[in-house]
C-alpha cells in the first residue's frame, strides 16, 4: 500500500503548526460570524450558523474529494501535491474554525476574554492532525478500489 496522500497530509499538517498560521485561518469564520451577528444581531446565531455550516462544509469536501480522487491520481505528481494541498488548506480552515468554536463555547465566543488566545493554539494541531487522517482516508480509498 503507497501512503503517499498520508505523507502530503503529514507534510501539510507540520506546515500548519507554524504558529501564525493557525490563528490567520481562523479569520474568514470569525469575520463571518460577526458579519452574521451585525445582520441578526445576536451573536450566538452567527457562530452556530459558521458551527454547522463548518461541520456540513468539512463533510462535503471530504466526500467529494474521495469520488474525485479516481480522477486526480492519474495527472502529474505535481498537480495531485498542489491539489490536496489547495483542499488541506480549505479543510483545515474549516477544522480549525468548528475546533475554536467547539472549544471555548458559543457563549464565550460571543463575550471572549483571555483564555479565547489560548484556544486558537489548541484547536490549530487538532486540524492538523484531521489532515493525517485526510490523506490517510484517500490512501485507504485509493488502496480499495
């Protein structure tokens, strides 16, 4: 069994672990929430609309993934490391995202105080590590069909 999209997974996950990295993919939820709350005007509906909406997202993305892998395995070695690549990025922004918000609350969330810093570097390896798991996932797939 080749573990090759495991090995870009590990690549992708230690990259993330650079420490700005975690906190700057947290920006597109966050913003959006806040978005969502100055249009509803309660902040807790904005982050469980971008909680859900990260859950359904990640669950998707994996999914297609798999079916499109078929596809992506048979062009260059390069086109298939910047394309899980691309995908990792989108998945972990998503991960990280339903990591922060899952983490320090909704509530909290809303109100933050000092420990919301602390738990931006705690939900960045959770992410990374759904990233091993990821190209695991796609070994696993490719390995069966």
């Amino acid at each position: 069994m080749n573990f090759r999209f495991t090995e870009f997974g590990f690549i992708n996950a230690l990259y993330s672990l650079i420490p700005i990295f975690p906190i700057f993919t947290l920006f597109p939820g966050i913003l959006t929430a806040m978005g969502i709350q100055s249009f509803t005007n309660n902040c807790e509906t904005g982050y469980k609309i971008v909680l859900w909406t990260s859950i359904l997202l990640s669950i998707l993305l994996i999914t297609i993934y798999t079916y499109k892998i078929d596809k992506i395995s048979f062009k260059s070695e390069k086109h298939i490391k910047y394309n899980f690549r691309f995908w990792n990025l989108i998945l972990y922004t998503l991960i990280n995202t339903l990591g922060l918000i899952l983490i320090i609350g909704i509530n909290l969330a809303c109100n933050g105080d000092g420990q919301t810093a602390l738990a931006c570097i705690m939900s960045g390896p959770i992410a990374s590590l759904t990233l091993i798991g990821f190209g695991l996932l796609i070994d696993l797939k490719l390995y069966l069909t």
